[in-house]
C-alpha cells in the first residue's frame, strides 16, 4: 500500500488541512496552561532559582529509584559495588547549605542520564538497545542550569526545560554569567530544524562547529547583520545563513561564536504555521528512520517523535509519553469504550491529534479503506496469532512507520485500537 507511505496522501484527505489552527499568541498562551497542568514537569529556566538548598538538590539527585531486580551491563550482572561508586561519584558530600547555579548550553550533541555513568545498563542481559539510565538526547545549543558537578568532574547534574539529569561535562559550555547566558537564549530572530536532522559539515576553523546534528525542532539564533564579517571560518557567508553557537573556551567556558548554515537546509526563519497539513509534513519526515529508546544512538522513541513535531511550531511537549498524554488540549477519554465508541471517536478526529495507551504515544493520520491509521516511533508489535502456550511472538518493527490500529501489542497481542485509553487534539479550549 505504497499511497499511504506519502505524507501528501493524507496531508490531501485531511479537513481544510492549510487553515491555521492557532497563532503564536495562542500557542504561547498553550504551553502556559501545560506549565500550569503540569508543575515542575516543563521548567520556565528564565524563572528558574538562582540558589538551591541543600534538602532540595539532595532530593532531585535521589529521586531515581532503582528496581529491585538485577542489572546488566554487556551480558554480566552488576555487583553492588558498581552502584556504591555511582553513589559516590554523585558526590553528596560536596552539596553546600546553598548552592548557586551555573548556566549552560550543550555545544555537540549529549545524553541525560538518570545516574553520572555511560554504562549500558539492561534489565535482560542480551539487551543492546534499551538502557535503563537513558533519559533523552540532546541537540546542541540546548540550554541547561547547572546544578551540581560529580565527584570526578566528569559530569554535571543539570536541569532543561522538559528534563533533569546528568549530562557528559566535556559536552557544555558553562558560565555564571546570567546576562550572557540569556542574552543567547532570548534571541528573538532564529532559525528553525524543519528537516528530521541538519547535520553541518566538517569545519577545519572551529572544531565546535564541525560535524554538528540537530534534531528537528531545534531554534539556532541569528546571527545580526552589523555582526556578521565579510569572512567566517576562511568561508564566504553569502551563501549560508549565519549563526550563533555556543562553544568552549579553554576551561569549558561559555563562549559565542558565527557559524554558517547552508541556505539549502531544511530550516525555517521562525515556526512554521500550525497547519493540519505541516504536521503531516514534519512526520512523514522522518519515516523509515531507526526506533532509539530514549534518545540512543541519537535517534528518536515514540514521545521524542512526537515532540519533536510539534516543537516545529512552537509548543513543548513534555517528554516522556505518559506526561503528554497530560497535557491540556482537547481531550477524548476512551477508558472503557467498546470498539464501536472508539471507532465513533476516531471517524470524528482531526489528523494531528495524538493518540495515547500506557506507554506508547501515537500521531493519528485518518480512516483509510476500513481502518484507522497512525504514524508513529514503535520498537516491537506481535504476530497476530499466538503459539500454542498462548504466547505472542514479538515482531521488532524499531522504526518510525506508518501503522493501523488493528497493529498488535508486543506483549498482549491487544489491537492498539482496544488499548487506546485518550485522544488528544491539540488546540485552544475556546476552539473545542
């Protein structure tokens, strides 16, 4: 069924899909209210404190818990003692009675990790691609507030906007200069990712602008006009756009330095319109690409997708799946609906809307011959039919792909139409 694998196929059954859903206004007016629905979830960092108590940051460093189940690491289970020196290098002992923070941006491409270690940790030994520390991944020029620093210095516990961990230290640029931190963060003329990645090429002048990837939905400042020179980096920049990008000095020091964008990228000056159809767009952007939970290996699981699409207009999402199904919107309940109330629901739902089970977090595209179809990061479904022990057999999928809801779970092998518990169609109360 190669007509459903276009973006154009659904963007041209979709309702009036070019009408503006909400303007800028408006969807600034709409992360508030997801900042009021969801309290400490989407952290304001202009607004963030500028000290944090020693009860406080002892708190958000303990507050991953382990399970009480083994770990591995490379096929051998983790010794007690491997999570007595993580504990020691968290570095308790050095939190003040206050303790004033710093101010980042990531300058290449990182990781936030539950606790200060690169070790892929699994819950099953063969596993290669689900690590249980992995939180997110991160674009550079992602600004952080530096909170605490581990006991080798190695790393920094910092908090985002949509997230809180440990991220690698060789990979910020850190400052106390408040007013130079956000004199950055607060550039009002940017440039827009619009594709799924811009990967920048390699830079012999300014390694920190060499071989750069940024996810879709990332903002880059603009350079001024009177900053720009006639050369950048032993290049022209007539032929480029011209931005600002952290870097870092020679002790990890935050310093901004131009850097050139080819103007043939697929890139924005601004968001791009909140449209039926530029939804489609941005998703089938990234169809086919490899499935990465939590951000590994630099790829995108279901919420990253999902965020990363609707970052392109100018909303934050949360990050993980069970706190965008959270957010405000208008707002389907379908626990305990038959299957004709949900096929009521879904014959009525506009494409762009989200649709979302315990776990897992979808994009709904429309009826198709039948059937209700989603596009959508998955790593496994099930075969439909179980073996003789009634176990389903998982399917590994581990890409982002265009799914119908009568698709199985991996573990249950429940339709994803039965599973379904809300549908969320983003848009302003007044307009529901």
């Amino acid at each position: 069924m190669e007509e459903i694998l276009t973006a154009q196929f659904w963007q041209s059954r979709a309702p009036d899909p070019d009408a503006i859903i909400m303007n800028n206004e408006q969807i600034d007016a709409f992360n508030c209210e997801i900042r009021s629905k969801l309290p400490g979830v989407i952290q304001d960092l202009i607004a963030y404190p500028q000290v944090i108590s020693d009860k406080k940051l002892k708190h958000m460093l303990l507050a991953y818990r382990l399970p009480p189940k083994d770990f591995y690491h490379k096929g051998c289970r983790l010794k007690p003692s491997f999570f007595a020196d993580l504990l020691e290098e968290m570095n308790l002992a050095e939190i003040e009675e206050a303790n004033h923070v710093a101010y980042g941006y990531t300058v290449r491409s990182s990781v936030v990790r539950s606790l200060p270690t690169d070790c892929l940790v699994t819950e099953d030994p063969a596993d290669r691609e689900f690590d249980l520390f992995q939180e997110t991944a991160l674009s550079p020029g992602e600004p952080v507030i530096v909170l605490h620093k581990s006991a080798s210095e190695r790393w920094f516990f910092v908090q985002t906007t949509f997230c809180r961990g440990w991220v690698p230290a060789a990979d910020l640029a850190v400052t106390r200069d408040r007013k130079k931190w956000l004199s950055y963060l607060q550039s009002d003329e940017f440039l827009l990712v619009t594709g799924s990645r811009l990967h920048l090429g390699y830079n012999p002048y300014n390694p920190d602008a060499s071989k750069l990837e940024f996810f879709m939905g990332t903002r880059i400042p603009l350079a001024a006009e009177d900053q720009i020179p006639g050369v950048i980096d032993n290049q022209s920049p007539e032929s480029s756009y011209v931005v600002k990008m952290p870097g870092r000095g020679k002790n990890g020091e935050l310093v901004i330095k131009l850097a050139l964008i080819p103007r043939g990228s697929d890139v924005a000056k601004g968001y791009l319109p909140y449209t039926r159809s530029a939804v489609i767009g941005q998703a089938f952007k990234m169809l086919g690409e490899r499935y990465g939970w939590g951000g590994m290996f630099n790829l995108r699981d279901c919420s990253a997708f999902i965020r990363d699409i609707y970052n392109c207009f100018g909303f934050q999402f949360p990050r993980n799946s069970r706190e965008q199904a959270a957010i405000p919107g208008k707002v389907i309940s379908l626990q305990g609906a038959d299957r004709r109330e949900r096929s009521c629901v879904l014959d009525l739902l506009l494409p762009g809307a989200i649709l979302y089970f315990p776990g897992h977090v979808m994009l709904y595209l429309g009826k198709h011959k039948g059937d209700y179809y989603v596009i959508h990061a998955i790593a496994y479904c099930s075969n439909c039919v179980p073996s003789v022990d009634g176990v389903f057999e998982a399917v590994p999928l581990n890409a982002v792909t265009v799914s119908p809801l009568s698709l199985r779970r991996r573990r249950s092998g429940q339709e994803l139409l039965m599973a379904l518990t809300s549908a969320i169609e983003i848009t302003l109360k007044e307009h529901s």
